[in-house]
C-alpha cells in the first residue's frame, strides 16, 4: 500500500497563502468588470420587455384598423341598402309598406351614423396608440444604445484580461486540489462572509491584515512557528506571518 503524504501545518498554510493570492487576481478581474455583466443582463431584459411592448401595440393599432376597415364596409352596405329602399318606396302600395320602408332607412341611417361613431373613437384610439408606440420606440432605441455601449466595455475589458482569467481559474484548480480538504472547506466559507474575498491575512504591524484587529505578541509568537493553524479572535480569518505570505508568490 502506497504511503500518503503527511504534509507539516507550514506546507499547507502556504498552499492556502498561494490558492488566496491566486482567488484575489481572479477577484481583481472582476472589480475591473464590475456590475457590467450584471448591467448587461438587465439591459438585455429590459429591451426583450420593450420589444414585446411594442410588438402588443402595434397588433393592437392592426386589430383597431382592421374594427375600422368593417365598420367602413358596413356604412358602405347600409348606404346602399338606403338608396334601395328610396328607390322601392317610389312603388309603394300603401302607407303601410311606406312606413315600413321608412323605418328601415331609419335604421339604415342610424347604423352609418353609429359606425361613424365608433371609426372616429378608433381613429382616436390609434392616436393615442401611435403616441405611445412611438415612445416605446424611442425607448428601445435609447436601451439599444446603451447596451452596445456596456457591450463594448465589458468586450474590451474581457478581450484584455480573458487568457489571465483563464490561466488564474486554471492555477486555481491545480491549488484548490494541494490544499488540505478540511482547511478548505473553512477558507471558502470565511472567503464568502465577506465582500473582499481575503480568507487568508498575514499580520502586519501587530494586527489582523482582514479586520486591523491587534494581535497579542505571544500570538504572533505562535504564528511565527507555523506549528498550528491560527484565527484572528475578532474576524475568523486565517492569520500567516508576513514572511509567509511574502514568500508566495503568483505569477
């Protein structure tokens, strides 16, 4: 059976001192970035909702042009259905087939003047519709705009920093698999409580590298000797001497 490594308490402090500086140049690469993919991404949401927005106006103005074109079709057919019954009231019988025919013209009248009505409320409608269209519009194109702006930003700084990322997200991955499995799972889960990603701090003038905490001088004694893995008191982080941290370093 092959004998497994014991590595001393010095080793893997320094595999987390160098997994840590390698995590803080991939944390530096996304400063650079910043919020731009966030913004990007709400850019691309908000121009997929005004696209829809004005894809739904524009039926709308079609069906109201479309209620228009029948409404004019039926003015079309009560017209000629009163010159019809003029013509047949000039062979009328009776007042009883007179009045009957004219009752129908009535009718027929009342119908051209209803249409009328409700084209003129259509056209009116398709105004207010055409106004709002066009803001949506204008509102597109302003996010368009700003997008391909935030694009272009964030292509540039991608373009200048891709292979550095990858080759960081690589190393990564080479030093998460040297770092001791328990000391890892206690440096991811210091490194998320807190925003500047440092899990890992030297001590430097007599404090805490994370939080400025002072650290008593039989502490740093101790975490000179790298025979323990020491915390700071006050913020959790894993403390290394100086020496130490300045020892690694990440190309």
């Amino acid at each position: 059976m092959a004998n497994v490594k014991e590595y001393s308490v010095e080793e893997k402090l320094s595999a987390l001192v160098h997994l840590q500086k390698i995590d803080s140049k991939l944390d530096e690469i996304r400063i650079l970035k910043g919020e731009l993919p966030m913004e990007v991404a709400d850019l691309e949401d908000e121009i997929q909702g005004l696209h829809a927005r004005q894809l739904r106006i524009e039926e709308e103005i079609n069906g109201i042009t479309e209620f228009i074109s029948q409404k004019q079709e039926a003015i079309k057919t009560a017209e000629a259905l009163i010159k019809k019954y003029e013509k047949d009231s000039e062979n009328v019988k009776n007042n009883r087939e007179f009045e009957a025919i004219n009752k129908e013209i009535e009718m027929q009248q009342l119908e051209v003047k209803l249409c009328e009505k409700h084209i003129k409320d259509a056209k009116e409608e398709i105004s207010e519709k055409a106004i709002a269209l066009e803001k949506a519009k204008k509102a597109l194109a302003n996010k368009e705009g700003a997008l391909n702006a935030k694009k272009g930003e964030l292509e540039k700084i991608i373009s200048t920093t891709e292979q550095e990322e990858t080759e960081f997200r690589q190393d990564a991955e080479k030093a998460r698999a040297g770092v001791d499995p328990r000391l890892l799972t206690s440096y991811e889960k210091i490194r998320s409580n807190y925003r500047n990603g440092l899990a890992v701090v030297p001590v430097e003038r007599d404090a805490c590298g994370g939080c400025f905490y002072a650290i008593p001088p039989q502490k740093q004694s101790e975490i000179k000797q790298r025979k323990k893995v020491m915390v700071c008191e006050n913020c959790g982080r894993i403390l290394v001497d100086s020496e130490l941290a300045d020892s690694v370093e990440v190309k």
